[in-house]
C-alpha cells in the first residue's frame, strides 16, 4: 500500500518508521531536513510536495493541533483522489474533524480521527493505544494500517469521537498530575519523606500513573525530562473544556484544570515538559521540591 504521511515530530517520526517495514511511505515534513533523514534511516521516500503526498492510497497527519491539519488539508485538496483514507492522528479538535471529514466526503474520501495515547516510548515500541472516529469501514480499513504503530485499537465511535475521547482522557490525567503534587508537597511540608509518600500512595487507594510512573523521576530524582510538550496538554483540556461547555454540561473540576493548566504554560513556556506543573504548584506555596 502506499501511504502519505505528513509531520515528523516526536510521535510521527517512529510511526512513520513502522508503517515502513510494510508499507511504500512518502514522508512529509515542514522542516525538510527531518524527511530527508527519515528517507536515508528508514527507507522511505521524500516528498518533493504535498501533492507527492496526497497520490497514496491512504494518508496520515500527525501535527499539533487541527488548526495545522485544516491548513495542511487546504493544501492538499486540489491533489487528493477518490477513495485514499485520510487518517488524522492528531490529537485535535472532534468539531473541526466532522467539517474536515465533510470536506473530504465532497471529494469521495473517507476520514477518520485516530489520536493515540502511549507518549514517545509508546511510539518507539509501536505499542500506542489508538482511538478511532469513523465509519465501521473506515475503521476497518484504519486498523489494518496503525496495527503497525500500536498494540490497542478501539473504535470508539463516529467521525470525532476519537478526538473527544483522547482529550478526555488527558483531562483526568492533568488533573490527576495536578491534585497528586498537590498531596505529595503537603505531605513533604508535614515532614513526611518525599519517598515514603510515594511508597504509600503507590501501596494504596491514591496510587495511578503520575504516582507510579511519572512523579517518582522528577520529584525524587529530580530529574525533568521533555516527554510531552505543556502546550499540547494545555491544548487537550482546554479542547475537553470547550466540548463541556457545548455539551451546557457542569464541569467544575475540568474549568478548574483547564485554568491551572494555561496558567502554568504562561508560566514555564512553549518549551517546558507537561509534569513541570508539579513546579508551579510548588511556586503557588513558595517552595520548591529541591
Ligand atoms: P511535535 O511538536 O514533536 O511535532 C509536531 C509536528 O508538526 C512536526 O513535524 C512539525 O514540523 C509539524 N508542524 C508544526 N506546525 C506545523 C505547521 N504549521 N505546518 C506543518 N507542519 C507543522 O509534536 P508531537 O509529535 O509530540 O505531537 C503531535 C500530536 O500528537 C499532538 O497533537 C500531540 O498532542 C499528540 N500526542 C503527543 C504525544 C507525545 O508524548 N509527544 C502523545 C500522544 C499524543 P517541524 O518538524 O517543522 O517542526
């Protein structure tokens, strides 16, 4: 099969490795240097344009937001042919998806949104987990390409209900983050060892991935790893927050996170990794985990 896919950035650069161990893929990217790499590493073959791209039986977007992938679509339109699925795994926005897959319906394609969850490791290891807006067909048809770049594939519903799921999910997470450092610092500030709270936290009723996973390294290590931008978690709540006040639905506890979320990117900046939150609350007590 030949496949299109479009963003090299830290999630699409190794799905776009994968693809090619089965594959014919054509990779795309903004910054042409990482396409001519991915081209001499993994064997695929540089876009010499976006219209290069779109002569494929499927094509995939992996950027940050959908604003990105609407422009992107903008470009390719006059180059895209009847029946290539397009695939986009970005984690956007489930009302800009509905239009972009109208947009593409017009023209005899079908569209589907399939955001993943797993981080970098995840990508690197083909292990994501991927949810799927879409037709059962297209679902279908999605699978038997992403199968490549993940271990679980869920159809989780029509055209932007991957979109909706993923940035629910990355809410509970954020809050999660938040309310853990939150408790961990005041067990710290009781004079608790920073260790033993996590010991029992993670023994117990309190314990889940920020607790297990990722605040042991940075508050114990002290060691602050770039593994998921800020600004793309920030963009995941407030989307999930923008959905709740569609809905008219009571949402307190995800207003509140998303509001603690921008406050913390308009601290730390485009550059800083989504766990540095625990920082900022932190600062908010004029402390500090060191
Ligand atoms: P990166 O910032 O690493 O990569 C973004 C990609 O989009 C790059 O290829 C970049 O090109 C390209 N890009 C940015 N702006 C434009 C533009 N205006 N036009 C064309 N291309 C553009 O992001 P990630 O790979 O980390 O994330 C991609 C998506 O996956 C996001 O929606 C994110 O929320 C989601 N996600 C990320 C996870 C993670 O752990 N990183 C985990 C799960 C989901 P260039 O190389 O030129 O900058």
């Amino acid at each position: 099969m030949k496949i299109g896919f479009i963003g090299l950035g830290a999630m699409g650069y190794p799905m776009a490795r994968h693809l090619a161990k089965e594959h014919e893929v054509i990779v795309w990217n903004r910054t042409r240097e990482k396409a001519e790499r991915h081209a001499r590493e993994h064997g695929t073959k540089m876009a010499k344009d976006l219209a290069d791209v779109a002569n494929a039986d499927a094509v995939i977007t992996m950027l940050p937001t959908s604003k990105e992938v609407d422009e992107i679509v903008d470009k390719l339109m006059p180059h895209l042919k009847k029946g290539t699925l397009f695939i986009d795994a970005t984690s956007g926005d489930p009302n800009t998806s509905r239009e972009t897959a109208k947009r593409l319906a017009a023209r005899g394609l079908e569209f589907v949104d399939a955001p993943v969850t797993g981080a970098v490791v995840g990508a690197e290891n083909a292990t994501l987990t991927i949810m799927i807006g879409g037709s059962p067909e297209a679902f279908e048809r999605a699978k038997e390409i992403l199968r490549l770049c993940g271990k679980t594939i869920i159809h989780v519903g029509p055209v932007g209900s991957g979109h909706a799921i993923k940035v629910l999910t990355n809410s509970i997470m954020g809050a999660t983050v938040w309310i853990t450092s939150e408790c961990l610092l005041l067990a710290k500030q009781l004079g608790i060892d920073i260790k033993t709270a996590l010991a029992v936290t993670n023994a117990g009723s309190g314990r889940s991935n920020a607790s297990e996973n990722l605040l042991p390294k940075r508050l114990v290590e002290h060691q602050w790893p770039l593994v998921f931008k800020l600004a793309h978690h920030d963009k995941d709540i407030r989307i999930a927050a923008s959905l709740a006040h569609q809905q008219h639905a009571s949402t307190p506890m995800l207003a509140l996170t998303s509001q603690l979320f921008t406050a913390a990117l308009h601290e730390l900046g485009e550059g800083a990794d989504y766990i540095e939150v625990a920082k900022i609350v932190a600062k908010m007590n004029g402390t500090s985990w060191d």
